[in-house]
C-alpha cells in the first residue's frame, strides 16, 4: 500500500525514499514533524502535497525508523563536515 505513495529510485533523491511523483523526501518530512512540530497538513501545504502523501511518508518512516534515522545521521554528519570544511578555525 505504501509503494502507491512512497519511492525508491536510484538518481532520484539520492535514492532514499521520497513521496511517488515528487521530490520530497521521507527523511524532509519526518524532520519537519520530529524536529520542526510541523502537523500533516502544514507539511502538506508547504511541500503542496495530498495530506495521504504526508502521512504515507510518516507511516513509511515510523516502519523503518532506523533506516531513516541512519540516513537522518549521515545527512547531519556531512553538514558537519561540509561546515568546518567551510569555516577555518580561528
């Protein structure tokens, strides 16, 4: 059932799962509920998405919350990384 909603293609979003027809990560909208207190339908308004969209992407995450909170890890480390790499040290 999800599958109608939810993709994984390689190429696309760097492969990782993203809402069927759009790209829009399932990671982007898990961080904007977890993190961000955003609600389905402020999600759904910002990304102009179905709200079944929104919480296909939320069912999807809370299914394999260690595969996206994995992928959630290595996102954050890179900005870590990219940001030193950016700022010298004083």
């Amino acid at each position: 059932m999800l599958s109608e909603f939810i993709t994984k293609t390689p190429g696309v979003c760097g492969g990782r799962p993203c809402v069927r027809g759009h790209r829009v990560r399932v990671l982007d909208i898990a961080l904007m509920s977890e993190r961000q207190g955003k609600s389905p339908d402020e999600i759904a308004h910002m990304y102009s998405l179905d709200l079944s969209q929104v919480h296909a992407a939320l069912a999807y995450y809370f299914a394999n919350m260690d595969e996206i909170r994995e992928d959630m890890r290595r996102s954050l480390e890179l900005v870590e990384q990219l940001r030193s790499e950016a700022i010298p040290d004083s």
